[in-house]
C-alpha cells in the first residue's frame, strides 16, 4: 500500500498486545495501530477509521472472535481478518475460514503473524485491482457498445438517405425523359427550349451536389468503421488485461488451497501431539514409585531380618514380587513415554555380547525352572571377540522383553536364545515351544498394548509393551527386527545389530552382584537424609542405622540447608529432588555456596531422562532413583566412604 496500513486489533490481554504490536513494529511495517478489547470499541473505531486489517483473539471473556467476524464480514467484508489466539483448534479454524477469516495464526507461532499480515494486504490490494478494473472494463465496454449503436443509427440513416438520393435520381432521369420528349415536341418554341436546357442544367448540377454529398457521407461512415475497429482492438487489450488478472486470481486460489493443505498437515500434528499424554504418565510415574520404595525396601528388609516363619516369608516375597511386577510396568510405560515425547537417546558403547548373554542366562534361569522350562543359551564366538558397538542397556532391555514373553507363554518344553554373524550384523534369536502366534497376528504384536493372543483362556499378565519397546530399541540401533511362529508350536524372535568396529581382544571383569550390609569405616559416619516421604526417609533410617552410621532428618529442602548449616561436620547427605519449600536442586546449589566437599547424593522417584546430568549440574556428586536398591546404595555410600576416611 502506498500509505500506512491502519490495523485494528482486539485483544482483550494486554501483554499480548503490546507483544503483537511489538512484533510488528520491528517487522518495518508502516502501519496505524489501534487496540481494542471490547465489541462497542471495536465497532467504534470500524466507523470511523479506514481499516485496513482486523487482529482479533478467538476466546475472550465478554466477546467472541466469532462474534467480531460476523459483523466485520457482515458490512465490511472488503476488510482482511487474521485470527490471532492460542486456544483456536483446527476444527474452529476451518470454520472460521469457511465464514470469511482470512487466515489464523497461533500465539505460539508469532513468526508467522507478519507474513500473514503482509500476504493479507496483498490479496486484499489484488483483489480491489481487479473489481475496479472490472469496473473500469464494464464502463469501456457499455460505452463502446452505446458508440457502436449511435454509429448503426447513423449508418442506417445513411442507407435511408442513400435510398431517398436513388430516389430522387430516378425521378430526375425521369423528368430529364420528360424535358427530351417536352423538347422534342415544343422543338420550335426556343425559348421554352432554353428554359427547359436551364433547368436541366440546374437539376445536373444538385444532382452532382447530391453525389458529392453522397461521397462525403461514405468517407465519413468509413473513418468511423475505423474508429470502431481501433475501439474493438482497445476491448481486446482490456480482455487480454482481464485473462491476466484471472491468472493472478488463480494464483491466489492455488496458494489458499495450498493453506487449505497446511491446515490439514496442522490438524494431523495437532492428532500427532495428542501423544503428549506421555508427559503426564511420566509425571505420574513419581507418584506410584515413592510408595513402590516403601513396599520394595521394607520387603527386602523383611527377607534379611532371619524370620523363621514360613508364611511370612511367603508374604515377603509376594511383595517383593508383586512390587517387581509393577515396577516393570512403570518402566515399560515411561520407556514408552521417553520414545514418543522424543526424549528417548542412544548411547553408543563397546559390549560384550557374550558377558550381556551370559549375565541375561543367570536373571531367568530361576525363573524357568520354577516353570520347568530347559533355558539354554548357544554363544557362537570366543569370549575375546564378541565386542561391538552398541548401546548395552537397549541391548540388555530387548533380550529380557524378549525372554520374558518366551517364558511366559511357554508351559512345558524348552527355551533357547543366541546369536550368530549374518555379514555386517549380528542376527540374535530367542526360540521357545510355547503356545505360538497365529499368522495374523505376527505384526500386530509388535505395537502397543497388544499381545499375541488375546482369548480369555490364554491371557496373560502384562500391558502389551514389551514387544513394542523391543521393536523401538531394535529401529534405533539400526537393526531389525521380526517373528517366524506356527501357532500351538512355538515361536522365534529375531533381531538384527549392525557391527560397526573391528573384533578385537579384551578381557574381561567379574561383576559382584552382591553387597554385605556393612561398612568398616574408620570414623562413624554422620549422614544428613532429606525427605519428605515418611515411609522412604523411615526405610533410610534403618539402613543407616544398621550400617552403624549417626542419623539427622529434614523434611524439606529449606530445612536440609540449615541442617547442614548448622552441622557442618555432616559427612554425606541424601537429598530428595521433590520436596516443599525447595527442591532437592536449589538445596544442592545452595549448599555448595558454602561447603564444596560433602558428598551429597541425589535420589528422586522421577526416573527420566536427564534426571542425572541435572543432579550433577546442580553439584551433587552422584545420583540413585526410586525405587532404591539396597545393594546399589549401599555400593554408592561404600564407594564415598572410602573418600571421605
């Protein structure tokens, strides 16, 4: 536009008006910009400002942008109008187009809100061009046409005084005949005869006067042909000129099909972001694995306190396993979670595929011969060359999803798993001769919440994850992965890992899996718990207590940094991240303002990605999540103790 563009926003929240209004100031846009946040103000400055585009928010308290679209399409539809909002969906926002909205632009993609503006006023100056220029071509062409009927009428009298001259040439030839014959018979009255040559004479010379005037009417009935011809050439310029503003149209209707396609990739991002739901069971998971602490540690506790009584020790161990099972789901659905909210990484490293197998045997073997079920497992190299690149926890979560699912459907026979070098890869396998898959559903068991078999008399606990984490991981570290199976039979699993380094030599280390439950210290140990969970900061307490170590509580994280305040002599502190007052991070980082040396280790029920590199940062030295593994805290306490002596 040659002058200011004049922008008329409705807005009902300030802040996002001054932000919008920022936004477009910085964009270099020459414009007059006026907020309004109610309807009479809106339809105020509509009346007497020429409004050049509309803004305006969708859901406002008091008025609707639906309501504001009604009356700007209703008497001033000329006027683009752009949907501003962060709460219009895409079902409101075909709607909105449908009833005459420009375009719509989210909160949460302002970078988009300029060139709508912009692409707004264009269409908008486009499509003014075009009804004048129609306009301007009706005007042309009803004049030409009222030209071209004033010429026929001329023309026509023309022809009727053409006819009118014919006549009255005939009438002259005729009385000419007369004067010969008049002549003829009064040939000896002279007089009369030179009256009667006079008059001939006379009557020759109008008659010429006539032919001459007959000629010029022709000369100018064909300069106005020719004016009519030039005219028809200007009519055929201005269609010309009309056949290109068409094809610009067109090209304005190809990019509003082209949104009109936007808007439904947007609609499937936005079905696409109905995956978010993942956040809040990953939010959840801290709810249900701060009890799971409670149920898993005071079971393990139980186990080792030397009761004799049979039955109490089968009630502990039906907690343990009970939590066990639980605990597994919650890790199957917050790896599903990490894998849709994006979250989920690879972390590449050297493994020992023979080690992996090996400790993955000695997990299960317990379990299938409580079913009695044969578990094998075939390694096909030598212990010095079974390392390659790989990320070893994915590793070890396939095999186990795996060998869970051919333990738990097998009944009776046997189960094996291996691997063997197939080119570039390594091809790994999981065989069993349980109840097998029919064909139709070799597929389907590889997504979510679904298992192989879903009759009531062959249904088994589980939330159909397993297989679709495995899948998950496998596409990750560039493999493969897929099931022969013949139903009542049994079935094999396959998987495929690319080796990506050359085989080399290496020797290999023993882990101990298990931990005494006592330290030799030379000092006794003086350890700070913060938590506000009473049943985990009790199951500490009696760790600590049986460890032999002095034991101080907080409760909060406010409370944990005067503790240590005021106990400076602390040697370690267990810090919850989730706690009233302050979390566990802002007590870490408050502590290090004074004491850089105490060993503090993290501990938080959360369990997600990142949760570690976040406890260092905020300078803890170590990290443990919930629920909390005897063996693996008392192995972290072991490994500062040490330093701290």
């Amino acid at each position: 536009m040659d002058h200011k563009i004049k922008i008329l926003h409705l807005e009902d929240s300030i802040n996002d008006s001054e932000l919008i209004h920022s936004i477009i100031e910085n964009s270099g846009i020459e414009k007059d910009y006026y907020w309004v946040d109610n309807e009479n103000d809106f339809i105020h400055f509509l009346k007497t400002k020429k409004i050049d585009i509309i803004l305006s928010d969708y859901s406002m308290p008091g008025y609707q942008g639906n309501e504001a679209l009604k009356i700007a399409s209703q008497d001033y539809g000329h006027i683009p109008f752009i949907f501003v909002s962060g709460t219009i969906g895409e079902d409101k926002a075909i709607e909105a187009m449908k009833n005459g909205a420009t375009d719509y632009v989210l909160k949460d993609k302002l970078e988009r809100l300029v060139p709508a503006i912009k692409r707004a006023v264009r269409e908008y100056e486009l499509e003014t061009k075009r009804k004048n220029d129609e306009l301007e071509l009706k005007g042309k062409t009803d004049l030409i046409e009222t030209q071209n009927e004033e010429k026929e009428k001329r023309a026509n009298e023309l022809l009727i005084a053409n006819k009118e001259l014919l006549f009255q040439n005939e009438e002259k030839e005729k009385r000419a005949s007369e004067l010969v014959l008049a002549n003829k018979e009064l040939a000896f009255q002279n007089e009369e005869k030179e009256k009667r040559a006079s008059e001939l004479v006379l009557a020759n010379k109008e008659l010429a006067f006539q032919n001459e005037e007959k000629e010029k009417r022709a000369s100018e009935l064909a300069i106005a042909n020719k004016e009519l011809l030039f005219q028809n050439e200007e009519k055929e310029k201005r269609a010309a000129e009309l056949v290109l503003a068409n094809k610009e149209l067109a090209f304005q209707n190809e990019e509003k099909e082209k949104r009109a396609a936007e808007l439904v990739i947007a609609k499937d991002h936005a079905e696409e972001s109905d995956r978010l739901k993942s956040a809040f069971l990953a939010n959840m998971s801290h709810e249900i694995r701060t009890p799971m602490n409670g149920i898993l540690g005071f079971a393990e506790l139980l186990k080792g306190s030397g009761l004799k009584d049979e039955k109490q020790q089968e009630y502990v161990k039906i907690i343990k396993n009970s939590g066990n099972r639980l605990l597994n789901i919650i890790n199957d659905i917050l790896d599903i979670s990490k894998i849709e909210s994006g979250f989920m990484t690879v972390s590449i490293s050297e493994v020992n595929i023979n080690e992996q197998m090996e400790y993955v045997y000695k997990l299960f073997k317990h379990l299938a011969k409580d079913k009695g079920i044969s578990l094998s497992c075939k390694n096909r190299f030598p212990k010095e060359k079974t390392f390659i690149n790989s990320d070893k926890e994915k590793l070890y979560a396939i095999l186990t999803n795996l060998l869970k699912n051919a333990i738990k459907y097998t009944d009776k026979g046997t189960v094996q798993f291996g691997y063997e070098k197939k080119e570039n890869d390594v091809e790994f396998y999981v065989t069993d001769t349980g109840i097998g898959i029919p064909t139709s559903r070799c597929e389907a068991i590889f997504q979510r919440f679904t298992q192989a078999d879903i009759s009531d008399k062959e249904a088994r606990q589980g939330a159909g994850l397993g297989l679709a984490i495995a899948k998950e991981f496998v596409v990750m570290l560039g493999g493969n992965i897929w099931v022969e199976s013949e139903e009542g039979k049994g079935s094999t699993f396959y998987f495929t890992l690319p080796c990506k380094t050359e085989i080399e030599k290496h020797s290999l280390e023993e882990n101990n899996l298990t931990f005494e439950m006592s330290l030799t210290t030379k000092k006794k140990l003086k350890i700070l718990i913060a938590e506000d969970d009473e049943e985990s900061e009790r199951l500490l307490s009696i760790l600590i207590e049986e460890l032999g170590g002095e034991l101080i509580e907080a409760r909060t994280g406010l409370e944990a940094v005067e503790m240590f305040r005021n106990n400076p002599d602390i040697d370690l502190i267990l810090m919850d991240i989730r706690m009233p007052e302050m979390n566990g991070y802002e007590a870490t980082r408050q502590i290090r303002l004074f004491n850089k040396e105490v060993i503090i280790i993290a501990q938080t029920a959360f369990g997600l990605l990142g949760d570690r590199d976040k406890a260092i940062e905020a300078g803890c030295n170590d990290y443990i999540s919930k629920p909390i593994a005897v063996n693996k805290l008392l192995s972290l306490i072991k490994k500062y103790c040490n330093k701290i002596n």
